[in-house]
C-alpha cells in the first residue's frame, strides 16, 4: 500500500506535540519569578489555549473522517452499480445462449 502505517497517525503526533508544549509552557509559567496570582492567570490562558487547540484538532479529525467515508461510500456505490451491470449482462448473454441452444434442438 502507497499510504501504509508507520506508527502514529498525523493527528496522534500532533496531539503528542500540543500536550509536551502545554507541559513545557506551564513548567515555564510555574519557574518564572512571577506573583501568583499572575501565574495562575497565565496558566489559565494557557490551558484555554491548549482547550481551543484540542478542539480545532478534534473539529480537523473528524472531517477528514467524513471525507474518507464519503470516498468510501461512493467508490463502493460504483463498485456495486459495476458489478449488478456485470449480473445483468451475464444474465442476459445467458437468456441468449439458452435461446440458441433451444433453436439448435429444435
């Protein structure tokens, strides 16, 4: 397969990368000499950004699921609409022969 799996998917890596920077980013808030009332208020802001990121991932992954479905369903719509085309054709070149075959026996 050209897209085969190596692992992590694209939205697991980039789930990983959001969560290590949230991580380094409050070791850094709690570290800094900063009051805390100012620490609690940056890591606020921090966990609203981390929030907003988390559900525009969730938002991205969920339509690239659709999409894929939507591929899916419409290929094996065409797969199935082949294959009955190929069911009546050899139904019909099977009506012919028996047709034939009668007219020789007669």
């Amino acid at each position: 397969m050209a897209n085969e799996d190596r692992g992590m998917g694209a939205g697991a890596v980039f789930m990983t990368f959001v969560a290590g920077a949230a991580l380094g980013a409050g070791l850094a808030l709690l570290l800094a000499p900063r009051s805390g009332k100012e620490t609690r208020e940056k890591l606020r802001e921090l966990a609203d950004d981390a929030v907003d990121r988390i559900k525009e991932t969730a938002r991205d992954a969920q339509e690239q699921v659709m999409s894929v479905y939507d591929e899916g369903r419409d290929q094996v719509l065409e797969k199935k609409a082949m294959v009955t085309s190929a069911i009546e054709a050899g139904k019909a070149a099977m009506e012919q022969e028996k047709e034939r075959f009668r007219k020789e026996k007669a």
